[in-house]
C-alpha cells in the first residue's frame, strides 16, 4: 500500500513538472493585472525586504510562470503553483536596482491554455530599512480568554520568526505592551498580565521584574515607551475594563475607570509624578516622548460614567515639557491636537524619530482601535501644526497600532482590511515630503496557506535593530516565583 501511494504522488509531481517543464507557448494576452494574493501591484519595498512571493487567486491551476526584470539589470524566472522566489537571488535582484523598479510578468496555465497578464511593477525605495525585522504580539481575534499568544520577533529579509515569550510557559499569563529603545532591544520592557503580573526590564541582557500593581499608582505600569536617552522610560496606569457588544459590527470595548501618566526610572527604581498628569477627572493615557526628550506627549479625556456612557469617552493629544537633567515637567500642558473638537478621539500617538511627524490613530470613540471599524491613520506635521487622513493607506476597516523604524522612513501598522476579523501588519514607505507609499502585507513564504490558516491576529508591532536576546525558559521560572522589585513613587509637585 505505501509503495501504490508512493508510486501516485510520484506521478502527480510528475505531471506537475511537466506542465511547468517549459516557459509558456502562445499564451493568450489578457489585458487585466495578475489576480494574485497578496496585492503587491504597485507598492514600494525596501531593498532588503524578504521575497514578495504571491498565489494566484484563481483555483485549480496547473502553472504560474513568473519573471522579474529590473530597470537597472538582472532577471529572475520562476516557475510553480506559486511564485516562490529564492532568497539570494531575490536580495541580488532589489539590491542592483535600489531606486528603481521592478517588472513583474505572470503567466497561469489552467485547463491546457496559458495567459500572460498585464505586467505590474514594484518599486525599490531608496531609503534603506535599516532595522533587522519586527516584534509583535499574536492572539486569538476574540480577546475574551488567553488561550495560547506570546511576543513574537521576525527576520524582515527573510521568513524566519522566533518567540520571544509565549504564555503556555506560566498558566493564565497573558503578555503584552512591549518597547524597545528606539528598536534596540537591549534595553526591553514589557507587561505580564495575571496571577503572576509583573513589569519586565530587560537592560543589557539583565532582567529585573518589577511589582506588577502599586496601591499609590492605582493600576498597573503600562504601555511604555522610552527616552531618547535609554534613562528613563514613560508609563500610563489603567483601571481598564471590557465589555462586550451584542451588535454584528461591534465586538469589544476598554476603557478606563482611571489612568494617569508618569516616567520611571529603571536605575533608582524611582516613579516620577508631576500632579498635571495625575488629575482626578480626566484620563492621561499612552505617553510617548519627542526625539529630543525634551517633551512628553500623551492623550487625555474627561473621566465619563462608565460603562453607560462610554461613547463620550473622547481623547486629544497634549504635551508638557520635561527636563531630563532635573526629572521635573512643565508649568502647562497644552493641546496639540484636538480630536474632541471634531467629534473623534485619538490614541497611539507615535513621534517619528526625526522629529517631523506624529502618527496617530483617529476613530469615534475610546482608545481600543483595533476593534473599531472606522479606525484611520492621521499625521500630525510638528512644523506647521497641520493634520490629514493618510487617505493613501487607510481602508474601511479598522486600521491601527503603528511605529516607526527609526530613520522615520518606514512605518509598520496592522488593518483588519483583509477580511475584517484578523488584523495582520502592514509597511508603507514614507518619502521626504510625509508621502506614503501604498501599503503591502508582511511577506510570507506561502502566503495563500500562512494567513488563510493562521488563527491568530497582529498587534502592537514595532521595528527591532537586532534580534531580542531573550532567555524564554528561565524568564518563565522568574514569572512563576513572584519575586518582585518594589519601586518608589515620587510625590506629585505642583
């Protein structure tokens, strides 16, 4: 029996190869674009950029015969079910034409007859990646329970991606909020949720676990984000909730019964308050710092009755000056942008790290924008106070969390936009002028199988330098003693 099914498969590959043993022979000219999965006509990638393989969105074919011509020199010629190139050869390819383009010609055999379909091009940007891949949560769409999910890193000019942590190594764990500084994942922090929470600082491969929750604070240490300088690194502490919606389009809401704004120490183990961002009525939430470190950006809203009224729950973006040489903020906080003001509510500011732009996310309500569907892209230009919808890469689907790689010319962000469960990621080049290029989904070696049998979503992506040195099993022993660091809060000026 197994030498009967050896013998078919055998011959299966064999009639495989010998629809594809030759290039195409009088293909009929179709003039429509390639239906191909994913939609890589047109976009602009970086030259060291994994393989834009794709699948024909056509079933049942026999053959894809594809080449690739660059306007500066080289060709490559594929042949198969699928157009999966070889690494080597592609980098060889988008490295000789960096500034230029690519031309893609597709040919598909179905049914014995072959078509050749319009050529579409891609463009290699010239402005380098310069980082080593991307770090990035996956969990099940639903949020309503754990199950498995964990902090997960990728290799961008390849297909290769290794967990950083994973939950099924501490009963009911849940991670997440994870920063490097400005992608150096030497110094690294993220948040543990559950029976063992805690606040991981990892500087220069060692880790303290700091006490997850402190009675003066009110809530947890969460969504942090580091100072240009690698001294100080800025919190927000929540008293969030979920609820959960019953009608088709709406799934899960958060918000926060409080949350205040604050920058720690990881030297001295100091909380350092200031009572302008500690308020009783109103929410300081996601703080981020300017690339100089000289100002401190976040959102704040006016503390509503939740739940009933949570779709008054609106935020805008504000600053405070901050003097790192004294650890003391301003006398003012002023509103850079107000969101309330038009109806909407902002949330994940990101400063680029050229000190240009600040990317934002703007929706109807609240702060959890993966899950609204009206979610859009914003950017804000520091230098003229001005603001527009990123038409270019938005869709009509949730499009969300965002980061910078740190020469400001690529962005990462996920978008629901592929079926409108799974939010997945997205890059989008940005040129000199704040233009962005259209957005191409995360490269995958067999991109059709990856996202149609993945059951997990993206979220809180971010640019990684270099791969995160990251000892997951003994990390998972230090989660289970419960040893903690306490930390000491400073008391509120002002």
């Amino acid at each position: 029996m197994k030498k009967l099914i050896w013998s078919l498969c055998l011959c299966l590959s064999g009639l495989q190869l010998l629809s594809c043993s030759s290039g195409p022979e009088n293909p009929i000219q179709v003039s429509q674009l390639p239906p191909i999965y994913p939609d890589y006509v047109g976009v602009t990638v970086p030259a060291e950029i994994a393989p834009l393989n794709f699948n024909s969105v056509e079933t049942d074919i026999d053959c894809m015969d594809v080449v690739v011509r660059g306007s500066k020199g080289g060709e490559m010629h594929v042949q198969g079910n699928e157009a999966d190139f070889d690494i080597d050869d592609w980098h060889q390819l988008t490295q000789q034409n960096k500034g230029g383009q690519l031309s893609f010609t597709v040919c598909i055999l179905k049914d014995g007859q072959w078509k050749q379909y319009k050529d579409f091009s891609v463009s290699i940007s010239p402005y380098a990646l310069d980082e080593w891949g991307l770090t990035y949560r996956r969990i099940a769409p639903g949020y309503e329970a754990f199950s498995k999910m964990g902090l997960y890193q990728r290799n961008l000019s390849t297909f290769d991606e290794y967990p950083i942590i994973e939950n099924t190594q501490v009963p009911g764990m849940c991670v997440n909020c994870h920063s490097a500084h400005q992608t150096d994942p030497s110094k690294f922090v993220f948040h543990v949720r559950g029976d063992h929470g805690a606040t991981m600082f990892q500087i220069d491969g060692q880790r303290e676990w700091l006490k997850a929750s402190n009675d003066q604070l009110g809530g947890s240490m969460v969504y942090p984000y580091w100072h240009p300088s690698g001294k100080y690194c800025a919190f927000s502490t929540n008293q969030t909730r979920q609820g959960f919606h019953v009608a088709p389009h709406e799934r899960i809401e958060v918000f926060d019964h409080s949350s205040d704004v604050f920058v720690y120490n990881p030297v001295t183990h100091e909380i350092i308050r200031d009572s302008l961002l500690s308020t009783k009525d109103w929410s300081e939430n996601s703080p981020v710092f300017s690339p100089d470190g000289h100002t401190l950006y976040y959102m704040t809203c006016k503390q509503q009755d939740y739940p009933i009224h949570y779709k008054d729950e609106k935020y805008n973006l504000c600053k405070i000056a901050f003097d790192p040489e004294t650890d003391t903020f301003g006398e003012r906080v002023d509103t850079i942008f107000n969101a309330v003001a038009m109806g909407k509510s902002l949330t994940w500011p990101r400063p680029s790290y050229d000190g240009k732009y600040i990317l934002f996310t703007l929706m109807d309500y609240g702060y959890f924008s993966i899950w609204h569907k009206e979610s859009d892209q914003w950017l804000l230009d520091l230098r003229t106070g001005g603001a527009r919808e990123l038409k270019e890469i938005n869709s009509t689907d949730a499009d969300s969390y965002h980061n910078w790689n740190l020469n400001s010319h690529w962005i990462v962000f996920t978008s629901r936009r592929g079926d409108g469960l799974y939010s997945r990621l997205y890059l989008t080049s940005v040129d000199g002028r704040g233009r962005f290029s259209k957005p191409f989904l995360l490269p995958q070696r067999h991109p059709k199988e990856y996202y149609e049998e993945s059951i997990y979503s993206f979220n809180t992506p971010d640019f990684t330098k270099t791969k995160v040195n990251f000892d997951a099993y003994r990390a998972g022993r230090e989660i289970a003693s419960d040893r903690r660091l306490e930390t000491k809060v400073c008391s509120p000026t002002k």
